[in-house]
C-alpha cells in the first residue's frame, strides 16, 4: 500500500528493534539463564539481530543443539531475569526522539503495537518516559491474537482515533508489514532495527524502507 503524507493520523511502532533498542536488556537476561544451566554467555554482537524476535527465537539462537526441554527451561529463565533487566539498558534509537517530537507537533497520534507482553511493555514505556506520549499501547496479550494478525492494529487504529488508511506502521520484521498490509495501513521498513543481512526485505509489503528515523518526516512532507 502506498502512503499519503496529507492523510496520515497516526505513525504507530513496533517496540523492539524499531522505537525502542532493547537488545542489551534482552541479552543479559539470556546470559543470566544461560550461566544458571552452565552454559557461556553470549556476545551483544552476535545474538542482535534476533532481539526482535522474542524470548525463544534468543534461546534457539544461543542453544541452537540443545534438547527442546532445555531450550524451554532456559527460555523460562530468561523470562523470569528480564524482570530484573527490562529497561536497565534500553535506548531510544538514533533519531526517534526527534521523529516522535516532529509527529507531535503535526499533531499526529503515535502509539506502539508490540508482540511483547503487557508486562513488560509498560514498564519498558515507562523507563524511557514514554507512555503518557502514546495514544495507543497494544501489547501482545491485548488482543486474543498478535501481529502477523490484524486485530492489533485494528484496534491500535481505533485508540489512536484514526482509521487504518490514515495509519503509517513502522515495523523491523516481516510479520510487522503483513499485519499493517492485512488491517490496511501503509507500513514502512525500520531498516535502522534488527533486521539481518540475509533477510529478504524487498519480498516484505511496504511503500517505503528507510534507514533513519528522521527521514520519516521528510516522507511525510514529501507526500502532502
């Protein structure tokens, strides 16, 4: 779908890998669950690109040989120690504060439609002194379903007061652009996340791929 800058009512986000860089958080609750069941702790560097994509896909990732009961419990453990982790680290990425101040003052609504659990979501907004800023906080226990599924957005649109067409979503994994595609909202590739060398990002539905989040307001301004 291709994006109108003069019809948009809201910028809504996925949390980790595009508003929020939480890979740190996320790691060192991996490497406490690792050393508990003695196994070496894992480099930022090496298990980065695959902090978007959740507490299991980290686990598989560090314990790609380990039995499947192993990687569950070592799962649980990380879980349980980013409790503890969750926000100690985290930074807005390079340029998104000036993107959230720049939506703000064209009075465009922003939000965040996340697969990361309430639990943790609000804590991690709260850190970074975001949450009274959000028109909309959907996490992944919100709905009964989660992104690639529409129902987040749909109702992340609702919240924001804006209908889905109106509705830009910026996402650093596939599953972020097909649910924009499937609720109807212009979805834009986070390339400044996550995101692997490997991973087939021009296959992934969007209007626009951009490697700074300030340039989103110059897309904005360009299409009015």
């Amino acid at each position: 779908m291709s994006g109108n800058g003069s019809n948009v009512k809201a910028v809504l986000f996925d949390l980790d890998g595009t508003l929020v860089d939480t890979a740190a958080d996320l790691v060192a609750a991996l490497n406490l669950a690792l050393s508990e069941s003695g196994f070496a702790g894992q480099p930022l560097s090496a298990m980065r690109h695959v902090a978007s994509h959740g507490s299991l896909a980290l686990t598989l990732a560090a314990l790609p040989a380990a039995s499947e009961t192993l990687q569950r419990q070592v799962q649980e453990r990380l879980l349980y120690h980013y409790h503890d982790t969750n926000g100690c680290h985290a930074t807005l990425f390079d340029g998104v504060r000036e993107l959230l101040d720049g939506l703000l003052a064209r009075n465009i609504a922003i939000g965040v439609i996340t697969n990361k659990p309430a639990r943790y979501t609000r804590v991690l907004l709260d850190c970074l002194g975001l949450t009274k800023q959000m028109h909309c906080i959907i996490s992944g226990d919100t709905c009964t379903r989660c992104k690639p599924d529409a129902a987040p957005m749909y109702l992340g649109a609702m919240q924001s007061g804006a209908l889905p067409s109106q509705v830009w979503y910026l996402g650093d994994a596939e599953r972020d652009l097909l649910a924009a595609q499937a609720a109807g909202m212009s979805g834009i590739v986070a390339l400044w996340g996550y995101i692997a060398k490997d991973e087939p990002v021009d296959s992934w539905p969007s209007f626009a791929q951009l490697q700074d989040p300030r340039s989103l307001l110059a897309l904005i301004q360009a299409s009015d």
